[in-house]
C-alpha cells in the first residue's frame, strides 16, 4: 500500500449535516481499500479565488494508506460529485 494526501474542498452553502455526510461517504471509500492515517476537517475558510461561483468552501484534508485502484475510484467519485468544487489527490512522501 502507498501513502497519499487528499485535500478537498466542499460548497460553502451545504448545512452542516450534509458535509458530514459528504466526509464520511469518502471516508467509507478510502476504508474500503485502504486505511486513514489522519483526517481534519479544516472548516470554512475564503478561496484565493473564485472557484464555480464560490468566494468560500469548508477544506477537509485526509492521510490514508491504500491501494492505487482506492485512489482511481475516490478520484472518480470526486469528479462527479456536486458537493465538491476542487480536489487535489498527491503521493505523501513523509
């Protein structure tokens, strides 16, 4: 298993219960496969710039070991998903 870091953004204009189901529906695919070694969610915080509409998101940054077929699908459930406005998925060299 390789480690990785997923740091996603979520809309800032969800209710809180519907972000707590957005982390852990991620959270349930990244331990299907895998195991989460850190996870934060970071809270609300202003974007750099405007992304999809949006001046704000809530930041949930996640540390897992797993497979690369984890990543291929967390990856691709991200992409679809409306609750996330951007993500970045990295290899965790620490």
């Amino acid at each position: 298993m390789r480690k990785y870091e997923v740091m996603y953004i979520i809309r800032p204009d969800l209710e809180q219960e519907a972000v707590q189901a957005t982390v852990e529906k991620f959270q349930g695919i990244i331990s299907n496969g895998g195991e989460i070694t850190k996870h934060e969610v970071m809270g609300k915080r202003r974007l750099a710039y405007e992304i999809k509409k949006f001046r704000d998101g809530v930041y949930v940054l996640v540390n897992f070991n797993a497979e690369p077929a984890v990543v291929t699908e967390l990856e691709r459930l991200m992409k679809i998903s409306d609750e996330v406005i951007r993500y970045l998925i990295t290899n965790d060299v620490a």
